[in-house]
C-alpha cells in the first residue's frame, strides 16, 4: 500500500509540471515557460519551484526565439528575465555577463531610479523595441509575466523513470501474488 501513495505522490509531481505550456529551445537544450507573478521577486520564486530560474538571455538567438517562440500566444512582450543589479548587473544562475539588448537609454537605474529600486530586468513592450530590457523596480504596479527557464538534467529524468518502472514493478508483482491467492 506505501508503494500505491508512492506512486500516486510521484504522478501528481509529474503532471503538476505539465500544467505549464513548455517550450525546448533547439539551440540549448533548455526548456522556458511563462509564469504570472506580483513582481521580479515572485516570478522567480515560482520559477525555483518549477525547478529552474528567471530566464538568463545569453545571445541575441535565445533573445529573439523566446520572443518568437514563449511569447507566441502571449500578444504583449513585457516580463521579467533573471538579470538583477546587486553590485552589478548579474544573472541568477551566475553565468557571466557576456550580452545585453538594453533599450534606448537603458539601464537607467544608476541615476535617481535607483533610490527607487530599478535593479530588476524584464523586456519592454509599448514605447520601446519589443525584445529590448528595461529596469523596474521589483513591483511596479501590476502583475506581470516571468520567463523561466529549466535546464533539464538527464540523470534526473533518468532515475525518475528507473524509480517508477521499479514501483510498477513491484505494483504490479503484489497484485498478481493476490490474484494467485484468490484462486486457491
């Protein structure tokens, strides 16, 4: 009987994570979803509990394909990413630096938006170049989506599945010992 609520926890695990609409970027591997979210700090609470992070945009490809590809069926191109500005601008996962898509007179955070908590990224949409980041303070005023990203861990998946083959399994051995006995 523990191996059925086992299983049943495991199940709902796995479906829990397909209620969000998920998208593989071919390039990398890694998988993105869109999540709602009162500010930066939420949507990357949410986006831990799905098992990744705000999204770290490290080339002008992954920018423009979560633009064609997440945002699709999502019509307005404003969201958070996982930049944020603490002694520099850093990426949640640590992953270095290395390119930005800043809109006309952004980053503006190192004037007086500062005082006001501007160290959170998200893209533009309305006056500036969709695909373009902007910083926001971490609640600015209305709920707004968060791109997550999720690098997925064969080794994971692997034993995940290894773990449920050998519940069955053994599922499926009691059972048939039950039946046996049942004929007797």
């Amino acid at each position: 009987m523990k191996a059925l609520y086992i299983l049943i926890a495991l199940a709902a695990l796995v479906a829990s994570s397909f209620a969000q609409t998920w998208y593989t970027n071919p390039a990398n591997g890694h998988q993105y979803t869109l999540v709602t979210g009162i500010g930066w700090t939420d949507c990357q609470n949410q986006a831990i509990q799905l098992g990744g992070t705000l999204a770290a945009v490290n080339d002008a490809q992954e920018n423009q394909w979560i633009l064609d590809t997440v945002y699709q069926n999502y019509g307005e191109h404003r969201s958070w990413i996982g930049l944020y500005k603490y002694n520099g601008w850093r990426w949640v996962t640590g992953e270095p630096l290395d390119y930005t898509n800043w809109a006309p007179g952004q980053p503006d955070s190192a004037t007086i938006y500062e005082l006001f908590g501007e160290m959170y990224i998200g893209y533009n949409s309305g006056s500036f170049p969709p695909g373009t980041w902007n910083d926001n303070a971490d609640t600015i005023g209305n709920v707004l989506k968060g791109v997550v990203e999720v690098v997925p861990e064969p080794a994971t998946i692997g034993t995940m599945a290894f773990g449920l083959a050998l519940i069955a399994r053994r599922f499926s051995t009691r059972i048939s010992r039950l039946g046996v006995n049942r004929r007797r």
